[in-house]
C-alpha cells in the first residue's frame, strides 16, 4: 500500500486533487482527512492507495508555500486586531469634558434624592476643577463644620475616578463656604495664639479635619511665641496651639 498527502483550499478540492494526479478513481482509493481547514490554512487529505509512491518535491514545496502564507496572514490579522483595539481604546477615553459632565449629572441626582433645589456650577484652578452649589436650600449640603459637604467631595471623586479620571482633582464648595471657613480658621488661630501666650499653657482646640488642621498649622507658621502639632486619632483628631516662651 502506498500513500500521499494533498493540501487545496477545502477537503473536496483536496480529494479532487489527489484522485487527478494519482490517476485514480475515488473507490479505488482510502481517504483520511488530516486537516478540515479554516479561515487562514489550507485543508489536507491523506490518500491511500494500491501501488509504490514516488515524492513529490512539489508538493512539499506546496506544503512550505501554504504554511508562510498562514503566517502571513495571521500577522496581517494580529495587526489588524491590536490596531482596532487601540481605536477602540482611544474612543473609550474621556476627555475632562466628559468627566465633568458625568459628576455634574450625579450631583443633580444626588441632590435631588436630598430634596436640595441647587444650582450646579464648576471652574478650573490649578488644573483642578472646582464644583459649587448655590441656592436657597443648600446649607444642607454643608453640615456641622463642613462635614457633609466633604463627603459629598469623597464621593464626587470616586465618581471622577471610575470615569476614568486620573489627570486633576475634583472639589466641592457650598457657596464659598471654604473660603470663608479658612477665615473663620485663620482668625480662630491667631486669637488662640494669642490666649497660648498670654497664659503660658497650650490650648486644646476642637475636632477638626485634615484640611482644618492644615489651615490652623499655615496661619501659625510665622506666628512667634507659638507652635502647633495635632493629637489624638480620627475622627477625634485636633489641634493644639503651644507658647513656646515661658
């Protein structure tokens, strides 16, 4: 028994080329399929047959021809595929328009389960962007000392960040009440300078945030006779303002 290998586009022409160069018909023949096929290869039969067979240099050639052409043309697809991808990559990308909107539009939604008729407004400084409430029922948003309005912040940056942000900050202000906090701070920190000094003992102020602290800390920093560190553990953390002359 002698056998041979034909390679063609599908099974059939493969068989069909075989049975032609061999000479014979296909019931005088055994046929195994070797390789079905598919998108980017060629499709391979194994013909056996009654007879001695002699090589084909051909048809090894063939077989090397097709396997270049494969690679060929998987290359070409992966090229293709990692092109689209990094399109579809690229479209997927917000831009800080975008990112904004989003976090506008959950503000709006926030606000309105809050039942707090606001008008949502934003600027960017530093490269950041700022977020503002305004209107007649707002002070809602702000809290004791501030604290519902920096939550509000905490999640409005989570919302930025699953948008995929990762350029600049996002905050949040209830009609200037930041600024005119750090006054508040600012003055607060100078009278209890003041007291420290004149008493002669450090003076314990109240709870603050991070960012409260940090306002106290600045206002002191060239303020002489006195020094400041914090104590104590979130959320209990505060301020304590020390004479350094006795």
């Amino acid at each position: 028994m002698s056998k041979k290998q034909f390679v063609a586009k599908n099974v059939e022409k493969a068989i069909e080329l075989g049975l032609e160069e061999l000479g014979l018909n296909q019931e005088d023949v055994d046929i195994k399929i070797l390789d079905q096929g598919g998108l980017f290869r060629k499709a391979k039969v194994e013909i056996i047959y009654d007879g001695e067979v002699v090589e084909d240099k051909d048809d090894e050639k063939e077989v090397s021809e097709t396997k270049k052409e494969t690679l060929k043309v998987e290359k070409k697809q992966e090229k293709e595929e990692k092109k689209q991808e990094k399109k579809e990559h690229k479209e997927s990308e917000k831009t800080k328009d975008d990112i904004v909107k989003i976090c506008e539009d959950f503000l709006k939604g926030l606000f309105e389960k809050m039942l707090v008729d606001a008008e949502i407004s934003h600027e960017e400084k530093d490269g950041n962007v700022v977020f503002s409430a305004n209107g007649e029922t707002v002070n809602r948003l702000i809290g004791k000392r501030g604290e519902t309005m920096n939550a509000i912040q905490e999640i409005l940056s989570i919302v930025a960040r699953n948008a995929g942000n990762r350029d600049f900050k996002v905050y949040f202000d209830v009609e200037n009440y930041k600024a005119r906090r750090e006054e508040t701070l600012v003055a607060l920190a100078k009278r209890t300078a003041s007291k420290a000094i004149k008493i002669g003992k450090p003076v314990k102020l109240d709870n603050m945030s991070a960012y409260e602290r940090k306002i106290i800390h600045t206002a002191l920093q060239d303020f002489d006779g006195v020094t400041t560190k914090s104590e104590g553990e979130e959320p209990n953390r505060h301020l304590v303002v020390i004479p350094t002359k006795e």
